[in-house]
C-alpha cells in the first residue's frame, strides 16, 4: 500500500512538528511504502478494534486504518477476526462505541440486562459450534492478509472460561499461532482453577498468556496464575495500574519483565485524584517512563496504544491514536 501526502500528513501534524517525524515516518513510508512504528527498537502496536471505537471496526477497515497511521503491528480482539473467517456476528453489547461516547469511569462495570445476558449466552453457545468446526486455513489468509500490508499480529485476545469444553482451548491457542501471535491475552479471571487450566493448555500448545487486570491490580495479582504454570503470564496496563493506587509501575516492570507479554498504554490519574482517564501526557501514568525503560533495558515485549480518553470535539478516536504514537515515538527519541 501506497500512502498519500494526506495520509502522512495525518502523522505529522497529530501532535509533532514535521521535522521531529520527517526523518522516522517519511523514510519509512515512502521508501517501503508499509508503515512502521517500531521506535529504537520497542514495538509501539495497538489493541484493535478496541481503540478505533465509534469506526468501522471490521477486519479490512482496521487494517486500513493502521496503515495510514503508521503502525506495524496489533493486539487483535476475537470479533473482527472470527466474523471475516465466518462467524456469527456479536450483537452490539460490549461491541464498538459511538463516536464522541465516553469512557465509563473507574470502577466496576455496569451489569448486563437479564436480555443482554440470554443473547450473551446464545452467543457463546453459537461461537462454540462454529470454533469446534473452523478451518484453521482462514486463520491463515487473515494473517497473509495483514502482513503482506506490514502489520503483524502480535497478540490475539479471546477470552476462555470454565464451561468452555477442552476443544475450545485448543482452538484459542491454535487461532493464535495461525495468526502469527506470540500471546494469548485475556481479563484475568477471579477462579484459580480457571488460570491453572489455561496455563496447561498454554504449555501444551508453548503460547504465553498475558492476563489483563483492571482496576483490581496489585503488585501480588498476578503472583497464582505465574506460579501454576511457567506460560501464565502478565498483560499489564499501567494505566488501569496507576489508577488501582499503585505508583511502582517501573519496579513492577524491573522485576516482572520476564514474564510480560506485553503491556498496555494508557493515561490515568491517580485513585486519589479521580482515576480519570486523560490525553497522553495529562495523566499520572508515567507512560514516558515506561517507554524509555524499555528501550534502555531491551525488552522485548510490545507497548500497545489502548485509547481509553474520549476524543475532544473535532477529533475523532482514529486522529487521537496518531497523536498517541507520536507521544510514544517522541517518549522515545
């Protein structure tokens, strides 16, 4: 793919002048014509269709999207990915928000209604029929479809529960491997017998598990899930971290490393000054610090762009993605 002067110009004009970009982006762009957002060797993704709330969030479109804002890889959710291999489409609870929606706040979130409830168990007994069938061989055409545009997948979001059969397993970590992702990710769940589970069927199939905590995180958290198996491991966002009380984000990162996934990005204040999520920069997340923590020791594992503030007026979720990459970029100069 090909990337216009308008498409670029996107980029630049996000949140950085042209000249702080022009020598990363525009060489890149115009030269390979694919985009790339790995900065000094961290891997800058986003979670999708997550972060592009209130847009077309079918699997062509954020394809679409990513490249012309410049990002070379993803932590992708079920949806997009099952429904172009054939599934059942998700009714609209918990789907994408509408443009200009905001962020729930901190804190649990809202139950579902007892008819939201019945379609989300009709749902999940529908998706289970068509996992126990699905050919692996689309996995693939999805994932030949986004690398041959420059986007890798490096995280594949699914998440498995205990009345879920043995077969279901399988097909998670199989699906991912398809893909060409390293990570299984999911909410981390309250059941331990659920995480030792999932960690077996981890070591069978040699995926890691990142397990993502909301604002119920604490250093200990993950400690169970890390000792049943050497595959159960740690998909930390340190925004939802930061706005749980905790402000050992970089010593949490110094000793965990080894077993991170990836982490996630995003700007929150603080419990004591409202938990709120903000523009990058706004917050009390040290997301800079995160960043130049990770180019500095050499981890390995992915920064994704979460987008969890909602877009001021004018701006839409796609536009404040770019300025979160150039905030990133910039972290990392």
């Amino acid at each position: 793919m090909i990337y216009s002067r308008r498409q670029f110009g996107r980029l630049a004009g996000a949140s950085l002048p042209l000249a702080a970009l022009k020598h990363s982006y525009a060489d890149s762009f115009f030269a390979t014509g694919k985009p790339d957002s790995k900065f000094h060797g961290v891997q800058i993704g986003v979670i999708t269709p997550y972060s592009y709330h209130g847009l077309p969030n079918d699997a062509k479109a954020l394809l679409d999207f990513m490249c012309a804002d410049g990002i070379n890889a993803t932590e992708i959710q079920s949806p997009p990915v099952e429904e172009w291999a054939g599934a059942p489409k998700a009714p609209p609870f918990g789907g994408a928000r509408p443009a200009g929606a905001g962020i729930p706040p901190p804190g649990p979130r809202p139950k579902p209604t007892p008819e939201q409830t019945a379609a989300q168990k009709a749902r999940a007994e529908a998706m289970t029929m068509w996992r126990l069938a699905a050919p692996m061989a689309k996995f693939a055409e999805f994932r030949k479809m986004y690398n041959d545009a420059g986007v890798t997948i490096y995280g594949f979001k699914l998440q498995l529960n205990a009345e879920s059969p043995d077969a279901e397993y399988d097909y998670a970590f199989n699906v991912t491997k398809a893909l060409g992702a390293n990570q299984l990710t999911m909410e981390m769940p309250d059941d331990s017998a659920l995480t030792a589970k999932i960690g077996r069927f981890a070591k069978k199939h040699k995926i890691m598990v990142g397990y993502h905590a909301h604002t119920q995180a604490l250093p200990t958290t993950w400690d169970e899930a890390m000792a049943q198996s050497e595959y159960n491991g740690i998909n930390l966002d340190i925004g939802h971290y930061a706005a749980a009380g905790n402000r050992d984000a970089l010593a949490f990162i110094r000793k965990n490393h080894a077993r991170i996934t990836s982490i996630h990005l995003k700007d929150r204040k603080f419990r004591e000054n409202g938990g709120a999520n903000m523009p990058w920069g706004e917050g009390d997340t040290p997301i800079k610090e995160a960043l130049q923590l990770m180019k500095k020791e050499g981890y390995k594992f992915p920064a994704t762009i979460e987008l969890e503030y909602a877009p001021p007026k004018g701006s839409d979720s796609e536009k404040e993605i770019v300025k979160c990459l150039a905030y990133a970029k910039a972290a990392l100069g």
